[in-house]
C-alpha cells in the first residue's frame, strides 16, 4: 500500500478505491484447522473468503473459534493445516511483521507513559521511517480521527473511548491493507459503544480498507457488518449479510444465537399447513426442516379472541416497555411464545389480557436443528 492510498482514500472516488484495494486486502481461507492439546478442536476444517473493502464480522460464543481465526489472520497464531493467503499471496509462513496487517486488540496495548504522538510514531520509528515524514504520517492520521488536542497528552490520562480510538489511529497509521479488530468496544459502557461503532463503520468506509471484526454481540455485528460469518466448535455455521442470517438463519443454533426463542418441532405436514406445539399453521413457503422458526417482530397482537387461519389465542404472562417497542412473553395453551411490538401510539396490551397471535405465511420460517 503507497503512503498516500489509505489517509487520503476519502478524497477518491469509490469505484478507484475498490479497484486500488482489491487484489491488496482480500483474504482467502482454506481448510484451515487448529487443535489446542489433544482434546480441545478451536478450527475444522474453516473455508472463508473476504472480499476487499468488506468490513467482515466473525460472530459467535466465547470458544468457537472466532479469536483464533483472527489471530491467525494476524500470524500471531500458526495453523495446524490449511492454507491462508491475503491479497493472493500465501501468507501461510509468513511471520507477522511480513503481513500488512494490524490488529485493535480489546486491551488497547498503548504505552501509558508515552504521549498519544510518541504511541503513534513508535510502529513508524521501529520500521525506520525518517522523522520528517513520520511526522507527517501522524499528523494525518491524527487529523483524520479528528484527535484536536489530544495527541500531546499522556496515554493514561486519556478516557477509554479516548484510548480505544487511539488504539484505532496507531493501527490505521502503518497503513495496512487489513484491519483486525479483536472485540475492540467490548470494555466500554452502551453509550459509548454506540458511539464508537458509528465512528468506527463511518472510518472503514471512507477508507474503503478491509476490516474484520470479533464480537460475541449480535447486534453490534448486524449494525456494523457488511457480511457476518457465525462461528461454532470451529465451523462456520453461516456466512452472508445480516438481514439473511438474521431473518434466515441456515439452522437451530444460528437461529438462537441471533436471539431466536421463538422455536418449535413441526410434528406433522399437510401440503403447506404444519403442525406444532402451538397449533396447526400454514406457511407459504414451507421447507424440508423439522423446525419452525417464528421472529418475535413478525407477530400481531389483536384484542380478545379471533378466528382466522393462523390466528393463536394467547394470554399476556409478561411486558417488558422499552420505549420504542415492548417485549411480550405469551402462553399459547401451555407453550411460550415471544413478541415484540412497536410502540406506535396505540393501546399496548397488558399483563393478563387475553389476545390474539397473528402471523402471515411468508414469515413462517422452517430449518433444521
């Protein structure tokens, strides 16, 4: 990458940036396994290939592998087999330093006793780079992450969100054709974190740099991700862009995963009316799983008891008010059911009322376990 591509890509047109990072920063993953001891399986077997200009999320529970993933994106981690290479070229071997890459860890990994300036010169001085144009190289990045004031004062009397974009700024200033993010805004309180991940989504597109970012949160992921890849016992479970993994996840565990409780066996099929725990209901689109996947946000819920085809009489057992929408808990004979309802200025039913489900056909969702 030329010292002038990345700090001053928000001056290019997209169409130059994709054309000017495309054979640089794409990543392409085969096969690749790790073991830890001889019992514990981190990877098996993982295929994955990230486009360049992707900010790709790797999502999952603590132990699924996604960690190892990145830190042998980063080569601070070797692969007990496959092969992986980054802009075409195998990088399997290769040691860290040889890689562009640079990596945000959740700690930051700033030194305390320096200034911001000095922690972001510190990578450019070890790689030899003249004062002059060091200099330089900081002052742009520190313009770009609109850092004010900030880069003459000492690491530790920084806030965290100060730290975090530091951290940002000293990995983006070497200039790399990838950016790892390893759970970057985890230690940070909500508010922040959704500040951090405006700003964060807004740098990688003016960038158009490949980020791939580690995260247990769903949400973080759906907001912030241009693909998202769910991670579990070291195998991918599912790769494509939120709204699909989300609205259909490719089985049981991604469906739970992404806050899917809203889960029942289909004991019985006729034509496109399924039968299950909370009666018989019919699917427009009905599939071969033995699953059947309802999302909380799909449901209505109409006052008293109504006929009609997938119509459910239930009673209310719990609200929870968010502001903007509430979260039902509902008994549908004796099976839970859950739903959420925008608050759109009507009457939200309460605790004890007795109500009507209602669910179209086309949100009927069927996967297998």
């Amino acid at each position: 990458m030329t010292d002038t591509l990345t700090l001053e890509a928000a001056d290019t047109s997209s169409t130059e940036m994709e054309e000017s990072t495309r054979d640089a920063s794409s990543i392409e993953m085969q096969g690749l396994h790790k073991r830890f001891g001889r019992n514990t399986v981190a990877l098996d077997g993982v295929d994955l290939v990230i486009e360049a200009g992707e900010f790709f999320t790797l999502l999952g529970p603590s132990g699924c592998g996604k960690t190892t993933l990145l830190r042998i994106l980063a080569g601070l981690e070797e692969a007990d087999a496959g092969r992986l290479a980054i802009g075409g070229r195998d990088v399997t071997e290769v040691p860290p330093h040889q890689r562009s890459v640079n990596t945000v860890f959740q700690s930051y990994a700033l030194f305390p006793h320096l200034s911001v300036r000095e922690n972001l010169a510190f990578g450019l001085k070890m790689r030899g780079m003249p004062p002059e144009q060091r200099e330089a190289r900081v002052a742009k990045i520190a313009e770009f992450i609109q850092l004010g004031d900030l880069v003459e004062r000492r690491v530790d009397q920084l806030s965290g969100g100060q730290r975090q974009r530091i951290a940002l700024a000293r990995a983006l200033v070497n200039e790399p054709d990838v950016l790892l993010l390893d759970e970057p805004l985890s230690a940070l309180d909500a508010g922040l974190r959704s500040q951090l991940q405006v700003e964060l989504l807004r740098v990688q597109k003016r960038l158009g740099m490949t980020f791939v970012f580690v995260t247990h949160d769903q949400d973080e992921a759906m907001v912030m991700s241009d693909r998202i890849a769910v991670l579990n016992g070291g195998v991918i479970q599912q790769v494509g862009p939120p709204r699909e993994v989300y609205e259909h996840p490719a089985n049981a565990f991604v469906a739970r995963f992404m806050g899917h409780d809203n889960l029942y066996p289909i004991s019985a099929r006729d034509g496109d009316r399924l039968t299950t725990p909370l009666g018989v209901l019919r699917g427009e689109a009905v599939g071969e799983g033995d699953l059947l996947l309802i999302r909380p946000e799909t449901l209505d819920l109409l006052p008293g008891e109504q006929q009609g085809d997938n119509r459910l009489p239930a009673t209310v057992t719990e609200r929870l008010y968010r502001g903007s929408h509430a979260e039902y808990r509902l008994e549908v004979g004796e099976t839970t059911l859950q739903a959420t309802l925008n608050n759109r200025g009507r009457r939200l039913p309460e605790v004890g009322d007795r109500v009507t489900v209602s669910v179209a056909p086309e949100d009927l969702v069927t996967l297998s376990e």
